[in-house]
C-alpha cells in the first residue's frame, strides 16, 4: 500500500530534473507544452522552422529551475531531425519526453461552404478545391514527421533507463479531435485524414515500442478548441458563452485553456501504466455524441 505522501500531487506529477523535446514549441499549443514542463523543472528543447519564435520562447524559471532552449531543425527534412539529434546528444545523457507536436492545417472550402447544385456541381468543385499537394504536404508534417522524429530519437528516449530514471522516455503525439470526428468540417478532409492518420500511427508505435529493450510508451492527444495560429479566436465573440455554444456545440461556453490542456500532458508524461492510449480533450465531445 502506497504512503499518503506518495500520493500528493507534488509526488505524482514530479518531473523535476527531466529533459524533453516539443516540435514545434514555438508558438501555441506546442508554447503551451513547453511552459508547462519548464514550470515544473524541465529542460525542455523548443524545435521549429522559424528561429525568431523560437527565441522568443526562451526562457529560464528560476523557481523551478526549468527552462526553455530553442533548437532549429526541419521535422520534415530527415538531415535536419538528425543534425538536432546529435545537437542535443552532445548536451543531454537522454530524453524522458518527446513531444510531437508540429502541424499544418489544410484547405476547406472556406466562407461559401459545402458546394451546392446538381451532382456535377458538387464533383467539380471538390475537385478544384483541392489538389494532391494539399494532400501530400499536409501529410508530411502531421504523420510521416513523427515517424521520423520518433524515430531519430529513440537512442536518447531509451537512454534514459542507463542514467537513473524507472522507464524509458515517452513519446506524446499531437492529434486532434478533428482526427475522430466523422464529419469533414467544411471540407478539411486532408486535415482530419492525417490527424486520424496520426492516432492510427500513434497506436503502431506503442505496439512496435514496447518490446524488450525499447518499453517505450507512445500515446496520442486529440485537442478540440483551444486558442492558437490555427485556431483564433473570435476578439469580438471570445468572452461570450452563448458564442461558443451556438457556433462550436461546447456546453460549458468556453475555448480550452493552457491549464487544461497542461493537465493532460503531464497526465501522459509520468504514468507508467498507460501507451498506445488517446485521449480527447474538448468540451463538445460528448455532446456532439451522445
């Protein structure tokens, strides 16, 4: 039976000392990964395209002793992933948490909404909405490039046993609700097609990562509306409940927070007992299925 003080939040959620890596931690929801680990005493890699964003993220919280360093590389250049790989192997002994988070969003089609007409009509215009690029490109960053990331560091993930932690590190992916969601959403097929390409790759490497040598846990998290690049916020409507209500179905009126989602990533980094798993994070869900 475990002490009380076993089971104290501080206990529980204890990941002082560790080091993590969030793909495109620069800016929103990956911003809001990072902050939430160097709160609570991590060092965590920020890794993007864009350097000055990246920059913008560093930080060093004296409290905590957590920080935020910024690391440019291409998730979707296999070079890139391994030049930031051994940029942090020559600093870090492992890696405890590997957040794959950097995304594109796609094409839908836009203000006029569904087409209309006769069968025809319909055809045409889904055809010229979209190309294979959109297709292609979309799924570049939002699958193929966690493949590769979790791949390239898997050394550094299972390394971390060698060097005084219980488990190896673990892998986060970042998908989506749009990933489950059975409708198109105003036609974002490629977007919700690599998202749930995202959880289908998710659950592949937990199977293939947990054998003897490896253990390592990979688990996914599907985000519903939370503000940020992808998903702005309405400054007209973002303080009105019925706002969100009427126009997103979320029966609580409001978009998520950094405290929310914070909650569930930590969640994911320090239980032992949970891989292959995913979790959706959003106030419609239940709603829009009951």
């Amino acid at each position: 039976m475990a002490d009380l003080k076993d089971l104290t939040a501080q206990s529980l959620f204890n990941i002082k000392g560790w080091v993590a890596v969030v793909t495109g931690g620069g800016t929103g929801l990956g911003l809001i990964t990072a902050k939430a680990l160097a709160a609570n005493g991590v060092k965590v890699y920020v890794t993007g395209r864009r350097v000055d964003k990246l920059q913008d993220a560093e930080m060093q919280d004296a409290v905590s002793g957590g920080s935020i360093v910024a690391l440019q590389m291409d998730v979707t250049d296999k070079e890139s992933i391994k030049l930031g790989v051994q940029a942090i192997s020559e600093k870090e002994k492992c890696v405890n948490f590997l957040v794959n988070n950097a995304g594109v969003t796609s094409v839908n089609y836009g203000p006029k909404g569904a087409p209309q007409g006769d069968v025809k009509a319909i055809s045409e215009e889904m055809l010229r909405n979209q190309d294979f690029k959109d297709w292609t490109s979309i799924y570049s960053v939002n699958v193929a490039s966690y493949y590769f990331t979790s791949a390239a560091f898997l050394p550094l993930l299972c390394a971390a046993r060698e060097h005084g932690f219980p488990e190896a590190g673990s892998i986060l992916n970042i998908s989506s609700i749009s990933g489950i969601t059975k409708e198109s959403q105003n036609g974002q097929f490629s977007y919700n097609a690599s998202k749930a390409a995202t959880i289908s790759l998710t659950e592949q490497l937990a199977v293939d990562f947990k054998r003897p040598g490896l253990e390592v846990r990979v688990n996914t998290l599907a985000p519903g509306y939370f503000p940020s690049e992808m998903t702005p916020i309405d400054k007209d409507n973002g303080q009105l409940k019925e706002h969100f209500m009427t126009k997103w179905g979320i029966p609580f009126g409001r978009a998520g927070q950094p405290r929310d989602y914070a909650q569930a990533v930590l969640n994911f980094a320090v239980n032992q007992y949970v891989t292959g798993s995913t979790l959706v994070i959003d106030g419609a869900w239940l709603l829009a299925h009951a």
